[in-house]
C-alpha cells in the first residue's frame, strides 16, 4: 500500500540545495543524489514502519549512495517528509519541525 506522502518547503529546499551541490562537483551527480532520494521516498512509501523512530514520532531512512537521510513522521496514513539531511548536519536543527 502507497501511503499519502506531503514534502514540507523546507525539506524540498534541503533537496534542492543538496542537488545544486552535488552538480557543482560532477555534472550529472545531482541528478544521481535525486533519484537516490526517490529511491529511498518510494520504500517509505511502501514501507513506513520499518524505519526507526529517532525522536518522538520522527522516522529515520538513509540513502545508499550518498551521506543523507530523509527525515518524516507516519500519521493517520500519512507520511509527511520533514527533512532532507545530510549525515554531518546538527539533528537539532529539524527537531522543532515535526
């Protein structure tokens, strides 16, 4: 089952900024990190619950690839996408954000 998936503004910029710098280093390796992303978006989708809980109600799925994880909380058949990190970020940034 494909559950309702919302992407915050602010994950969708972490995305965005996390393509334009992997493009500034290979031509090409942006377009690599977002189908990553996808991949790992799409296994969510299909399997919410097998993430672990990090913090409160926020689930964690790491990308194969490259040093991100895409941060959501699972509700009422919803996963809304909170965060798009990289590994070495502060996790204290997101916490106020779910």
């Amino acid at each position: 089952m494909k559950y309702k998936l919302i992407v915050r503004p602010e994950a969708e910029i972490e995305l965005e900024d996390g393509f334009g710098w992997y493009e500034l280093q290979v031509p090409g390796l942006g377009n690599q990190f977002l189908i990553s992303v996808d991949a790992v978006i799409n296994a969510i989708r299909r399997y919410p619950l097998q993430y672990p809980v990090i913090y409160r109600n926020v689930r964690r799925a790491l990308t194969r690839r490259f040093p991100f994880q895409v941060l959501f909380v699972f509700e009422d058949d919803v996963i809304t996408v909170i965060g798009i990190f990289h590994g070495k970020r502060n996790p204290r940034t997101w916490r106020d954000r779910n």
